[in-house]
C-alpha cells in the first residue's frame, strides 16, 4: 500500500493509490475551513484499512495548511472520534 495521500484540488479530494485502484476523501474548502463530505473505497480494496489510512494522512496535510475542519463525512467523522490527536482541528 502506499503512503502518500496527495491533495487534487482541482477535484476538491484527497487520494490515495493502493494496487491500481485510488480512495478518495471528498471535500470543500471555504474561508480556511476545510469540509469532509464524503469517502469512498473501491471494493477491491474494502477492509484493508485504506481509508483511515487515506483520512490520516489528509487530516496531517490539512494541519500542515493550517486550517480547521467540519467533518460531515460519517467515516471522518468517526476517524476523529477515535483519534483525539486531531481533535484540535475541529472548528
């Protein structure tokens, strides 16, 4: 699996390549608030723990950008339920 989540923001995502196949995190970005709404797996790669790897690695390169985060997403929004780490990105 790799490990490099880009930022596409011509597509307003975040990517993730694993064995041919690319999970995304979609969202909009507004006013420095970045807004997860939805992320989505190929099924191919279903329960491998690609998109906590994905949403990781966009929360990091979010903080990295300094801005705040909505999670409307379900996935995001249990990710950082789990993880307090990245607590301090919420708005």
């Amino acid at each position: 699996m790799s490990d490099t989540v880009r930022n596409n923001p011509a597509q307003s995502r975040f990517e993730l390549d694993v064995e041919g196949h690319t999970a995304i995190a979609l969202y909009r970005l507004e006013g420095g608030v970045i807004t997860f709404v939805h992320t989505e797996v190929p099924p191919e790669l279903s329960g491998r723990g690609v998109a906590s790897k994905l949403v990781r690695g966009a929360l990091e390169l979010v903080r990295a950008q300094g801005l705040k985060v909505v999670a409307k997403c379900p996935f995001v929004s249990a990710y950082m339920g789990k993880h307090p780490e990245f607590n301090d990105l919420l708005l």
